[in-house]
C-alpha cells in the first residue's frame, strides 16, 4: 500500500466526529498539546460544547454543529482533511433509544464518513470501536486477557454492540479503498475496554445516586468478576499514535483492529469503581450480591421500567447484569508492537485526575 499523501507543508488538518463528547473532548486536548504537525482541528458534533477547546488553542479550532448522518453536512467538514477520528456513537446498553436509531447513528453514520473520506480525499480513517465487538456475551463465557487472536464465541444480542461490530466491519473493508485525488484509503479500528476518566457520564451518575443515598453503592454485580478498564487519556493517546502510524508507516496499521487497555488495575466492575469513588466519600454495601434470582428479577423490572418511563434509565438490565458478570480482560501487546503504544498516563496520575474531578462535582466545577 502506497503511503498516504503527504501534508501541506503548513501542517495537517485533523477532524474528530462526536469531538465534545466523553473521549471525543479528551482527543480534542491531547491533539492540540500533543500533534506537533496540527494545523486545523475541526470538532464535529451535533451538540457544540466550545469548553472542550481551551482558549490558547481556539485560533486553530473550528467548532461545527452537524449530524454523521447527514452526507452533504460531513462531506463540508471533511473537505481538504488528512486524518478523521471517528468517535461520534450512540452508546446505549441500558434500552432507552431504538434499535433504528442505534443503527442509524452507528452503522449508518459511519457508512456516511466513510463515503465523505472516499469523495474528499481523506488519506486516514482512525475509527473508535468497543471490546463490545467481541464481547462480554450475554451466555458468560469468560475473557480473560485475551488479545485480538483469542478465540472467542461471539454473540451479539443486543442493539449497542451490535451496530459497533457491523460499523467496525464496514471500516476495515473500506481499507485501501480508492479516495478522490488517486490515493488509497487507510482505516484503522480501536477497542477500548470500559473507559473512565474525568467527564464520565456514568462515573458522574453513579457518584450522585450514591450521594443521594447517604454515600452508599449497593453491590449487585460478582466480586470475582475480573474486568479491564482504560484511563480515557490514554484511549485518546493510543488514536494519536494510530493515526501517525497510519500515516507514517501504514503498512503496520491498515485494515487493523487493535485492543485499547493500559495499566490500571485488573478488578470487579463495582470494585473498581470504588477505587475512584470511594476517596469522594462512597461506600460499597456488601461483600456479595443479593442471591442470582433476584438480581435476574430486579434487571428485568429494570428493563420494563426503562422502557416504558421518561427519564434516566435503570443501570441494571439482564443485559448489563450479564456484562457485569463476565470476566473480561485484554492484552494490548499488538498496538504495543505495531506502532509504540505506552500508556501516556500512569494509573496514580489517571486515578489523583478523576478523583479530583469527581471530588468537584459537587461544586458543579470539572477541574
């Protein structure tokens, strides 16, 4: 595969899809201290946030308000780019938006970028996937630091991780497809496991429902139930570094799928949740879950109810009973050999950032 086209010699024009949302805000700041060669970055999304862009960096950041779905609208924001992160994703596991419209963002959004990177001449492609794609399955089969080869009996029940795996697919295929200009097409697809990190729309939740509660989590989920987490500053380095390769040496990267996970500690979900939320003043209930049958009652009430009435929907559901019951954990040694990835965050630099974000949620700050 050819190399992709070189660029402007004034620097390189990056777009980040879903730009102000959790990880999508993250890329935004680590691209601008990080990406010596940015010229432009334009952060598309359908909700604008413009605290996202600090203000010494506002000069070389256009903020623009468009939906993935709508082809003209990214064919605009794309136009003279040379490498798209595509972070934009309805990520939903607990029931509340439609199938239709899971996969209309998701599979057909990403079928939209995709086209807009043929017809703009967009060189590079880095897509941000989930370890969804894979797993954990609903049947409870274990995963336990595997890598991209492990084999893994895969089943797909629900809406969320199964539009991730169909817009996966559809990026790889897209590999060295042929781009407006004569160029060739180089995607690259990342699996983050469960990201957390400051701005974390279920970190934040869970911190009010335990304070509204007196300080207390019930446990609901196994303790043995080994899962992997990843700082999101580390999620969003591990793009960076996929887009230089993909750019510098493509034959590394292209047409890959590569597993995102850093150093923080390997634990139950609940447990490690309570290693960021527990120095803000929570406290976990229980050494052990109500009893299997009634857990599996109270997800499906929780499903009814999420279903049926307005407003946030119950965080248990079988199917995040099921998740949260599976061990699941990767090895992240093939991005490591491919293009150099370390963690640019320590896993006490990741864990002092979201305390002290969580600490200052209740001074409505996000320090």
């Amino acid at each position: 595969m050819e190399p992709p086209r070189d660029g402007d010699p004034q620097g390189l024009v990056y777009v980040v899809t879903g730009g102000c949302g959790f990880l999508g805000s993250h890329l935004v700041q680590l691209l601008l201290e990080k990406e010596p060669e940015l010229r432009e970055l334009r952060v598309f999304d359908l909700h604008i946030d413009p605290s996202v862009v600090p203000p010494e960096h506002a000069s070389r950041v256009r903020l623009v308000q468009g939906d993935v779905g709508d082809a003209g609208a990214v064919g605009r924001v794309l136009g003279g780019a040379h490498v798209v992160f595509h972070a934009a994703s309805l990520v939903d596991v607990w029931g509340q938006s439609s199938a239709e419209d899971i996969a209309r963002v998701n599979v057909q959004g990403t079928k939209t970028v995709i086209r807009g990177c043929r017809a703009q001449g967009v060189p590079v492609l880095i897509y941000t996937s989930s370890m969804e794609v894979v797993g954990p399955n609903t049947r409870g089969d274990p995963f336990l630091r595997g890598d991209e080869d492990s084999p893994y009996p895969v089943r797909h029940t629900e809406p969320y991780p199964l539009s991730k795996a169909q817009a996966e697919r559809l990026v790889l295929e897209a590999n060295g497809s042929t781009v407006a200009g004569g160029g060739r097409l180089v995607t690259v697809s990342l699996r983050p496991t469960g990201i957390y990190g400051e701005r974390h729309p279920l970190l934040e939740r869970l911190y009010r429902r335990g304070r509204a509660a007196g300080g207390w989590l019930p446990r609901t989920l196994p303790p043995h139930a080994e899962h992997g987490r990843v700082y999101v500053g580390n999620v969003a380095w591990m793009h960076v570094l996929a887009a230089r390769a993909a750019r510098q040496r493509p034959l590394s990267v292209a047409g890959e799928s590569f597993f995102c996970y850093d150093a923080s500690p390997l634990a139950a979900y609940e447990d490690f949740n309570q290693l960021l939320l527990g120095p803000a003043g929570l406290r976990l209930i229980g050494r052990s879950p109500p009893p299997r049958p009634l857990l599996e009652l109270l997800a499906r009430l929780g499903a009814a109810v999420g279903r049926v009435l307005p407003g946030p929907a119950p965080l248990l559901t079988p199917y995040t009973l099921a998740v949260g019951s599976t061990p699941f954990s990767v090895r992240t040694e093939k991005a490591e050999r491919r293009f150099g990835y370390r963690p640019l965050f320590g896993w006490a630099g990741a864990r002092e950032r979201t305390v002290r974000w969580v600490r200052g949620l209740d001074e409505g700050s996000s320090p």
